[in-house]
C-alpha cells in the first residue's frame, strides 16, 4: 500500500490529522518530515532494524509521527495502555525488549511513578513537550537532526502490540518487519477498504485511545489511503458527535458501551447534529447487545458494520448492517478466504446452533511473543486457532457469539454464559449497562452475580429485575446476588474488565 512519503509528496498541504481538544492539525508534508526527524534521532541512537521502542503517550500528533519514524527507521513500537499496573509495565518492556521509552508530560505523575518503582528499569526515557523531570527532552533530538539527511533502506518498521491484560500478563504479537523491497505491497486483510469504503476522501473519526489495536490500525489505514483522521483526546459523547458534524467525518469506530452513553443523550441533544456526512459506522471490541444497536440503527441509518476479530489475525467475520437487521445478534461470516468452525470438547464440530469454540481455519499463523505455550494452546491437532471465544453457526453459516471461556461461570456442574444473562438483563428499562460474574460459592462451586449500571432517573429494584429475569430465564442462570453500581470497570476500548469484577468477591487470602 502507499506509504505516507507519497501522499506527503502528493498532497503535501493536505490535513492529515485533526486533534480537536487542542485545537492542533498537522499536514501531511509537516507529518511527514517530523518523522523522518524522529527516524534519524532513533537511528542515531544506534537502534538496529527488528529492535523496538516503548511509548506512554496519550492522543497527541507526536503519536503519528513517532509511529511513522519507526516504520522508516525498521523498528518496532509498542504503545502501553495506561491502564496496565507497574508490575505488567515492566514486564512489557522486558518481554518485548523496548531499547527506550518515550512519555507524554500528560501522564507524568505516571511515567514518574513507573521510574521510582523500578519499572521502566536503566532504559532511556524521553518526553515530548514540556517534558518530565528526569527524562530526555524528545524536541531537543530531534532539532539536532538534518531535515534533508537520507535515511537508510530498512524493511518498514511496525506496531508491536500486546494484550490489554483483561485476564493474566498481556501478550504479545510480534509479527515481521516487511521487507524494503516489499514496502507498497497490500495487506492481507483488505476489508476496511473494500467493504467499508475507505480511500482518499475518508475523514476517519477516532474517539479511543491510539495505544489500541484498532484505532492504531485504523488510523494508519486512512493515511495510507490520503484520507483525515480526526483523533479526539477521549471519547465524550456530545463531543464525538459534534466532530462529527463539524469535520464532516464519513467513517468512525466505536465500541457499544460508546454507543450505550451516546444513547443516553436527550433526544434533543442527540437530534441536534447534522450526521448527514456519516457513511460507515465499524463496531468490535465486544458484544453489542441487539436492542443497543437496533436503537443505534433507527438513529444513524443502516450504517453500522460489525466485525470480529482479534489482534492475532487469524481470522475476521464481518456483517453489515442490512445483514444484521435480517440476523438480529450474528457478528457475520468470515472474509478473506478464511473458514470458521464451531468444535465441541472432542474437537470435532458441532451442528448448527449448538454452542462450542470459535476456530479459524486458511488464515495466517501468528505466535505470541516469547509464550510457545500460549500459542499451542491456541490451536488444535488440525491447525485450527481459537481467541477463546465461544459461539454458535446458524443453518446458513453465519456466526453469533456466546462468551469468552474464561468468562464461563461453573455452577453446580451447569456451564453458564454471562452474555446470555446480560443480553437480557440489559433490555430492562431501568438499566444502562450491567456485567454478570461468577462469585465462589461453598455448595456450588460458583453462582450467578449481577453488576448493574441503573440509567440516569432510574432507581432499579431487586425484586423488578429477578421479577424480569424469572420471565426470560432458567433457574441456573438467573442471578443469586445484584450489586448496584455507578460504573462498570472498563479499559478505555470498552473492554469490561472482569478480572476486576471477579477480584472483589475472591476469598481473602
């Protein structure tokens, strides 16, 4: 695909990004030759081609050009969530052999906190701006660099992701430099431009965090295609929709706990923005919930496609939103070439409708970094590979989610899944989110626990929503306890952090 030196040469004063929290906007041609700065600083330092960096950064321009200079230079980056504790910081940065660290002065007291616990260890640090006490100043590295310097020919540097650590350390994925030579050639998943329509014209609306796969990847795809992204510092839901309008944005991401709040608004608030540029809506991350998104439809139109996938690669299904209206539920069928299969304990598959493990067949092969156990655990005697999902076919091959196995509660030797219960619980009128976990239980081994997030007004009773939940489910599955709560725990992506869930209620040890 066209790296960004063409379009920088192409379309040099055209916009490429817009951080409208600061009011900053950046050209191609400024992008571009910021980065390759940034790559002659990181090769002056003496990074080799495969080494990789570190970055602490919130949604800032120097996030796109840092990112660039390392593909320029043949180098890995590796974006730290903001999330991850100390312990798994450290761990990041040796597991992926990050040579240095770079941090934004927004998250000082962080990159702070992270040096006096021993974290980032004897690595360089740097920060932009205005800097951090007892870090290196990145503007100064890159004022000392000549502008018009040759770079060398590496192979095209890349991200270097890792997990969000919902469950256990976080994993990485290490996938290979691309050859120089090979540097224009297509990726092997195309889908984002040939199903949802990205190209030159795209204005790419990105309300997460830029240390996230997606919003990473999908970034980075509209400008290799010559389009705008438009990067919001967090996502707030009026503002995501003043975006909207205001930069006449065409194609977005979210993920539903996004789509939750934003129907949330006051009608009045959310009939008030002219949304008529808006052409491609892509969800993931995690389940959306049906009566969520048939609102969200009823809002914005038929526009809204949904995919799952992983940041393993090995295989994507994909539904749009007229299939979805047809398939209440289903997150689509497979693309690229790419078969799934839905396997029972044995490993052989099972009929349609019958819940088992989601597995991929004819993808890539990937393995996470430095866990040759991880990643055996991941595939089967066939070759097939799992993200540890659960699900179901319908007669037609069209696949619907069920849970995550770690996530399966074991009550009373029933296998429970928390998405059913959710996905029902989530429909009462009271209630805005809700998370369902298993608690131990001396007699059942584990039992059924609602977390639930009332709407705003609402005051939800206990007695309503087992009363509810009587009406739409078996006994095993119906809640044994309920926790009212202000909030969910969820890591800036949307993911529901259960781990933080389940810790609450573990024995104390």
């Amino acid at each position: 695909m066209p790296q960004l030196a063409h379009w920088a040469a192409r379309q040099p004063d055209k916009l490429a990004a817009h951080f409208p929290d600061t009011g900053e906007a950046v050209t191609y041609g400024a992008l571009y030759a910021r980065a390759r700065q940034a790559a002659q600083w990181l090769i002056g330092l003496g990074l080799q081609p495969g080494e990789g960096i570190a970055l602490l950064l919130d949604n800032r321009p120097e996030f796109l050009e840092i990112a660039e200079a390392v593909r320029l230079a043949g180098l890995y980056y590796t974006p730290l969530s903001i999330h991850l504790r100390p312990h798994e910081v450290a761990y990041v940065l040796q597991d992926s052999g990050a040579r240095l660290l770079i941090a934004s002065p927004a998250l000082a007291p962080l990159a702070s906190a992270l040096v006096a616990e021993g974290a980032v260890g004897d690595r360089a640090r740097y920060a932009l701006g205005e800097g951090i006490p007892g870090y290196g100043s990145y503007e100064a590295g890159l004022a000392a660099q000549d502008p018009a310097a040759p770079l060398p020919e590496r192979p095209v540097g890349r991200e270097f992701l890792y997990s969000s650590g919902t469950t256990g350390l976080p994993k990485g994925i290490r996938r290979p430099l691309i050859p120089y030579a090979e540097r224009d050639a297509p990726e092997w998943d195309m889908t984002w431009k040939s199903l949802y329509g990205f190209g030159e014209d795209t204005v790419y609306l990105s309300p997460a965090p830029l240390y996230h796969a997606a919003p990473n990847r999908y970034v980075y795809r509209t400008l290799t295609e010559g389009g705008t992204v438009v990067v919001l510092k967090k996502f707030e839901p009026a503002l995501a929709l003043q975006a909207i309008e205001r930069f006449r944005v065409t194609h977005s991401q979210w993920v539903p706990t996004m789509f939750v709040r934003l129907l949330a608004l006051p009608e009045a608030v959310r009939r008030g923005f002219d949304l008529s540029s808006h052409r491609g809506a892509i969800h993931a991350a995690a389940p959306c919930p049906v009566p969520v998104k048939r609102a969200m439809i009823e809002w914005w139109g038929p526009i809204l496609w949904e995919y799952y996938a992983g940041s393993e690669g090995v295989g994507t299904t994909v539904i749009s939103p007229r299939d979805w209206l047809q398939r209440p539920g289903s997150v689509g069928r497979p693309v690229n070439g790419v078969s799934v299969h839905i396997t029972g304990e044995d490993g052989e598959e099972v009929a349609p409708g019958v819940t088992g493990s989601i597995r991929f067949s004819g993808g890539p092969r990937f393995a996470y970094h430095n866990a040759p156990e991880k990643t055996a655990a991941c595939y089967d005697d066939r070759g097939r590979a799992t993200l540890g999902d659960l699900g179901w076919l319908d007669a037609e091959g069209w696949l619907y989610l069920s849970d995550r196995r770690a996530d399966l509660i074991l009550s009373g030797g029933v296998n429970i899944y928390p998405a059913e219960i959710e996905a029902v619980l989530v429909q009462h009128p009271s209630l805005a989110e809700v998370a369902v976990v298993g608690v131990p239980h001396p007699e059942m081994g584990e039992q059924v626990h609602a977390v639930v997030v009332p709407r705003a007004g609402a005051v939800p009773e206990v007695a309503a929503l087992e009363a509810w939940c009587r009406e739409r489910l078996a006994g095993p599955k119906r809640p044994r306890s309920w926790e009212i709560a202000a909030e969910l725990p969820r890591s800036e992506a949307g993911k529901l952090l259960r781990r933080l869930l389940k810790e609450r209620y573990l024995p104390a040890r």
